[in-house]
C-alpha cells in the first residue's frame, strides 16, 4: 500500500486551501492549521490506514476544543495519493467548509440558511445547508445530485434524528450525509458528529435516489445544525 503523506504535508495543504476558499490568512502552527481568531483545523487519528482517507476537526475555539470541535472525514479518489488527499481536500470543503465557514460569517456567502419551520430546514433547529458535491462515472454521474438538489434531505431525515439530537445537548450538531453507487451496489451513509447513526442511514437508503443500472453517481454533503432559542 502506497504511504500516507506526513501530517506536515497535509496540513500545509489545508492551510493553504482554507486561506484560498476563505480570503483570510490560515497557516501552519505545530499540528494546527490556524485561521482568524479562535479558529482552526487539525487532523484526527488515521484509524483506517488508508492514504486518501481524512479524519478532520474544525475547531471553532481552540481554546475549547472539546465544545467547540466539528469532526467530519473524508476521501478522495485520484491516480495518486497527493491527488487524492487534494481531492479529499476540495470535497471537504465545498461541503462542511462550507457549512462552517458560512456559520462565521452569518452572509450567505458560503451556504444557505434554512429555519426551522422552512419545509426545507430541519425542525427545531436552525440549518445552515452546506454545498451538495457530486462524482461518479458515465452519462448518469451526476443523477444523485441533480435528484438530491431537488429533493430536500434534512426533513427526509429529521424524523429518525430528532430524538437523538435532543440527547446531545449540544447547541452545533454536524451532520454528513454521503449516498449513492449503481444499482446493486449502493453507499448510503449519515455520520452525526463523525459517527454513524444507522437509522438514519437506513432511512437514507430507502429514498428514491437514482440507482443507474452501469454508471457510477454519488453525491455528498454537510448540514450543520443551530439550536433555536426554541429548542
């Protein structure tokens, strides 16, 4: 198996990637890539001891790390690992990124903003909808997303959610959801705070995305859940 590149190297490249999505100066500083103020991005354990596979953190204060960390991973497919790890980079960030760069800056510039009464948004929560990402093979790559653009996943997962959601306490709740492949051989995935929830894994797997019967289509994103004052 080919190596996983040093923590140095990917961290460069996060910092360097998070400076160019954000316009704000992000470096490397030990094992964290620092942006503005409190925040900042460090690497989690490689628990899979696969190359092109992220675990990543967003810390929203780095000064309270263990309140304030949005845990997510991620993988990249390319020729090689640097290109994969980069792919791995630009997926994560076009999704979660997104979602939390858009919750710093409260404009609609990075994500969209749904409340919790939106048939859109997620009840009892204010969403912020990260950027919908999709890849795959063949004429029919991109049928999950096209199908998941018109087709809102928070209220279609809230039911199975909702509950558990209440038991975390927490007033951010990071949400991934990753689905797709071909017909007969399909990922459906939904990780709550990095960890799956198999209910609303299943419950995403019984949706009416597309199944092409050769082509390869995926699609991926991150809802980042708000706590209204309601809830």
């Amino acid at each position: 198996m080919t190596d996983r590149l040093p923590d140095a190297v990917i961290l460069d490249k996060l910092a360097a990637r998070l400076a160019a999505a954000s316009q704000r100066e992000w470096f490397v500083d030990g094992d964290v890539a620092r942006g503005p103020g409190t925040v900042g991005v460090t690497l989690g354990e490689d628990h899979t001891g696969e190359p092109r596979h992220l675990d990543l953190n967003f810390v929203l204060n780095l000064e309270r790390p263990e309140t304030t960390t949005l845990t997510d991973c991620v993988t990249g497919y390319g020729s090689t690992v640097e290109e994969s790890v980069d792919l791995a980079i630009g997926t994560w960030l076009d999704t979660t990124g997104s979602a939390v760069f858009e919750l710093l800056v409260q404009d609609g510039s990075f994500a969209g903003h749904f409340e919790s009464d939106d048939p859109r948004g997620f009840p009892g929560w204010h969403l912020i909808h990260g950027g919908l990402v999709g890849w795959g093979s063949g004429p029919e790559r991109e049928a999950v997303q096209l199908w998941a653009l018109d087709h809102p996943l928070a209220p279609a997962l809230a039911p199975v959610l909702t509950k558990d959601l209440e038991l975390t306490g927490g007033q951010l709740v990071g949400i991934k959801v990753i689905f797709g492949g071909r017909e007969g051989s399909e990922t459906a995935e939904v990780r709550v705070n990095g960890e799956v929830h198999e209910a609303a894994s299943a419950a995403l797997a019984d949706l009416d995305w597309p199944r092409p019967a050769e082509d390869l289509s995926y699609a991926r994103t991150y809802l980042l859940l708000v706590q209204t004052s309601a809830g």
